[in-house]
C-alpha cells in the first residue's frame, strides 16, 4: 500500500510538470490560502473566499452573501492575485463574479544588440461570471463563463493579446448534512486567440486552447475533521493525458483557530485559519498557507473572506 501511494505521488508529480506549463495555468494553482493549503481539492468543499471557483454549483446553497480576496507571492517574480463576490438568489439559485490575475514582473528587456532597454512584465487575466440552481434541495448545477486575456511583451513599445472565453460546469449532490459529492469540467473550451500580424510581418492566427480537466470529489466531516479530495482526468480535448489525485485535511480547535495540510498540483503545503466576528459573530476569516511544488519553488498564500 505504501508503495502505491508513493508511486501515485511520483506519477502526479511528472504529470504536474507538464500540464501545468500548458495555457491556463494559473487557473489551475488553487486559489485561496485555505483550498491551497488542503491540496486544492475543492470540487465537493465551499471555499469561502470564492464560492463558485472550484465548482460553480455550490452558489445554490449559498445562505449569506460572501466576498473574498486571496493573493499569492511565488518565487520568480511571480504573483497570483484575485477577488470574489457570491450570493444566493432566492429561493433556490445564487450568482457570482470574480476576477483572477496571475503575472511575472521584472522582466529586463533586451535590445536585438544585447544591450538592456526597459523593464517589462506579462499578465493574465479570467473575469468570471457564475449562475447555479438547485434541483432538488440536495443537488444542484451551475456554470461560470470566464473572459479570458493575456498581455504579453514582445518589445519595449509592442505586445501580443491573446483572449478568448472559457467555460466551468459544476454539479453538487448533499449525501449528508456535512458531506458531499462534487463533479466538474474544468475550462471546457477555453483558448487563447492570438494574432500576431499587428507584431511581425508573417504572422498568422492561432489558437492555444486549455487541458480540459473532469474532475470527481468528495467532503467528509468527523468531529471537527474535514477531509476533502478529488481526482482529475486531464484531456487535451483529443485524447487522455493524466490523473491528478488531490487530498487535504482541516482540524478546527475551539470553533475558531483551523490547522490544515495537503497535497495537490504537485505541490505540499500546509496552512493555518482564523475565524472572528467584525459585525457578527463568525462574519470574518483569514487564512494563510505555504505550499512548495516539485521544483522546491515556494509560495506563501493569504486569504480573507466576508459574509454578510
């Protein structure tokens, strides 16, 4: 048994390497300090700073109006910043929008002769909106539609503009009071157009589309421990590529301090979580976690969220 998990992690660990440097990447990262810190295995948990990233379904059973913003700084100059806001839309629907921004500053550019010009950087951008309906009270569906855009620097004066529209389905099914069973499809038909004519003098129009990713997960609640995990199959829209199994676990002390730890994405990492009343009781969380991926590149993540 022993050798099989580690042979599971390994296998995830090289699948991790390639997939995550396919387009879209940032959106597959995990995206708040708590979701991070239990593996970002969220398809049947409600992230409360962003409710509908991980499975769009779960705005239907929104019971407050939530907001939520997270930012990660990574090595490299890299950084992985966004904002949310979810609400229920009685009786049984909900909606959402969210933005998410990933992006390398302090790039030197370089002249054709060596010599060095201005400092540039890339970002990437996903506007996503959220719409979810309960079927039965124990199931429901949702969808986001992301716009999505990428800002890369070619010269000190010149860039490329890829953009193009994605799509996230999500069904949610409540087995018990605290657990669940989730399912999504991940970037279904999201791409990146670009045209390169405005930059060079043979350029054309081409497309980089995102691994479409269906994913499988479950949330289990025993006295205060909270163990969420799913397995994704990962498609490049032709053919199968890879399985990623993620697992974490939170342990809540006294209703207010949480412990967690994880693995996902190719990455380990563990976090911690507060809990307090700014207006209301419980109203207010802030988490933080530190994730290292196979690379030894690490991140530190924080997180705040708002119900209200």
């Amino acid at each position: 048994m022993k050798k099989f998990l580690i042979s599971i992690c390994l296998f995830s660990i090289l699948i991790g390497q390639d997939w995550g440097s396919q387009p879209g990447g940032f959106l597959r990262m995990g995206m708040t300090a708590r979701s991070i810190a239990m593996g970002s295995g969220f398809t049947a948990e409600m992230d409360l700073s962003f409710a509908t990233f991980h499975n769009p379904a779960w705005a239907a059973f929104l019971t407050h109006r939530q907001i939520g913003s997270s930012y990660s700084n990574l090595s490299l100059d890299r950084r992985v910043a966004g904002t949310s806001i979810a609400m229920p839309l009685p009786p049984t629907a909900g909606v959402g929008i969210g933005w998410v921004y990933a992006g390398v500053t302090d790039i030197q550019g370089r002249y054709s002769t060596g010599m060095k010009s201005s400092m540039m950087q890339t970002g990437e951008n996903a506007i996503y909106f959220t719409f979810a309906q309960r079927i039965l009270n124990w199931i429901s569906f949702g969808a986001n539609v992301k716009i999505l855009r990428y800002d890369l620097p070619i010269t000190e004066s010149d860039q490329l503009t890829g953009s193009g529209i994605g799509f996230d389905i999500g069904l949610l099914i409540k087995t018990g009071k605290f657990n669940t069973i989730g399912i999504t499809i991940q970037d279904l038909s999201s791409n990146y157009q670009w045209d390169t004519g405005d930059v060079y003098a043979e350029g054309r129009l081409y497309k980089d589309e995102f691994p479409t990713i269906y994913r499988i997960g479950s949330r289990l609640n025993h006295k205060g421990l909270i163990v969420v995990g799913d397995i994704g199959l990962i498609t490049d829209h032709e053919s199968y590529t890879g399985i990623i199994p993620r697992l974490g676990v939170e342990y809540g002390f006294l209703e207010q301090y949480y412990f967690r730890g994880g693995y996902g994405n190719g990455r380990k990492a563990f976090g911690v979580g507060y809990e307090y009343g700014l207006f209301k009781p419980h109203d207010s969380y802030i988490d933080y976690a530190f994730s290292m991926d196979w690379a030894t590149q690490s991140a530190h993540t924080i997180s705040y969220a708002f119900r209200f």
